[in-house]
C-alpha cells in the first residue's frame, strides 16, 4: 500500500481527488483549470494517482474522461483504520473501478473495476445465476429471473419488497452483459439507467486464475447520486463471495 500513501501524501493530489468526488468523469481541461499548474504538471500528478489505482480513466472519441476510484482507500480503511474501530472490519477486496457503456451511449456516469481471484466461469455464473445472486448480494435473500436477453432479473428484500429490477439487452457469454437498471427502491417512477459488466481473465498468474471485472453505468438521473455506495457493497461481497466463499450480506 506504499504507493497508495505517497500518492495521497501530495496536496495537489489531494485535490484532484476532491475534485472528482465533487464531480466524476472529469477531463484534463476540467481538472486542470482548477489548479494553478501547468498542463504538464497536472498530467503527471493525473498518472501517479491511476498508477496508485485512485483513478481510473475512460478515453471517448478525442476525450479522456478521470473517475474517483475509492476502493483503495477502502482498503486502506479496512486494514488500519476499522479493526481499531470496530471488532469486526470487512475484509474487503483490492477492488478496482472503471466503466465502460455500450456503443449507443456516451462517456459512463460511474466506473468500477476490480480484481477476483477465480474463474471466468464462476464469476459469469455468479452474474448470472439468481441463486448464486442471491448469496452475495448485500441487500437481497431472494433473485427471480434469468439473464437471457429480453428476460427481467428481480431482486427481492428480506420484507418481500422488489428492491431492483434488470433486464437483459446484450450478451457475449463470459465476457460481458448490459442491462437496463430499475431502482424500484427509488420509488416506481423513478428513470431507468444503463450498466454493463465485462470481465477479462487471465490465465497466467501463479496463485490461480485471476478475472478483472469492470462495471460501467450510464445515464444515471439527477438525484441517484447514491449508487456509488451500493456497487462498492456488491462488488465487496461479490469478491469474498467467490474467493473464500463466505458474501458480506449486511442490510442497506
């Protein structure tokens, strides 16, 4: 976690960072008209924070676009902060966030990405089996549907209540799926948006089979600013899920 440390021991650093939690998604222009540097200057603190994973970037067409990556400082969170806090921390994953859409839509409104130490199968079967949904998932017992194409997938709360609804658009088997996303919690008119989730294995490191997930959202509505939170509990139990088999269910 050294590199963590130095890339946040840097005030300028300190606030891009700030800069992409007030606003995500942000280009170079963007970032650097906030701070009295050159364009140069600001590049290089913009590669010292992606080489440390704090950000991730996403290019479109001639732009490229910086996103708040904050898991590793979850990590940082879990392992010195949280056992002193509470008896027990989370033993969260060395998440990582990026997104990418689909062709028909812009630059993403969220990314996140992350590294799972287990197959490309289990973790296609875990986006995709309701069963297996429904073990992980940090909000809901019960996951109703499938994710063919055109099908709907539900997940249910403990209370019985839909807490969300996704239906299926795209599909290349094992390697990625987009799907429409209902936030029924937010009540019943409130807008759709768009996600998808792509997976990339790699077959070559000597402890087993590593899978790099990346989730994207796109056309996230004025006022759900809050999904932020929900991928990062997903994506925690997610790992813990696949790689010691033991989700971090807990309520919303």
């Amino acid at each position: 976690m050294d590199h963590i440390f130095k890339a946040l021991a840097d005030p300028t650093r300190q606030k891009l960072l700030d800069a992409l939690r007030q606003k995500d998604g942000q280009t170079l222009t963007d970032l650097e008209s906030s701070l009295d540097m050159t364009r140069f200057g600001v590049m290089k603190h913009l590669k010292l924070l992606e080489d440390a994973n704090l950000i991730v970037t996403r290019k479109s067409e001639r732009f490229k676009y910086h996103y708040l990556n904050a898991v590793p400082l979850q990590e940082v969170m879990d392992r010195w902060v949280a056992p002193f806090l509470q008896p027990q921390a989370k033993d969260l994953s060395d998440l990582k966030f990026k997104l990418e859409k689909d062709t028909k839509m812009s630059k993403p409104d969220f990314m996140m990405q992350t590294f799972i130490r287990c197959s490309q199968d289990a973790l296609w079967d875990a986006l995709t089996q309701a069963d297996d949904m429904a073990r992980y998932h940090f909000a809901c017992n019960v996951v109703q549907g499938n994710a063919a194409v055109g099908q709907a997938t539900d997940f249910i709360k403990p209370d019985g209540r839909a807490m969300l609804r996704q239906v299926t658009s795209a599909l290349d088997p094992k390697t990625k799926i987009a799907m429409t996303f209902e936030p029924l919690f937010m009540g019943p008119d409130a807008p759709p948006s768009h996600m998808t989730y792509e997976i990339e294995p790699s077959h070559d490191n000597e402890e087993g089979n590593i899978c790099k997930l990346t989730i994207e959202h796109f056309d996230i509505a004025q006022g759900q600013d809050g999904f932020g939170e929900g991928w990062a509990r997903l994506t925690a139990s997610l790992k813990s899920f696949l790689e010691r088999g033991n989700p971090l269910k807990a309520a919303m």
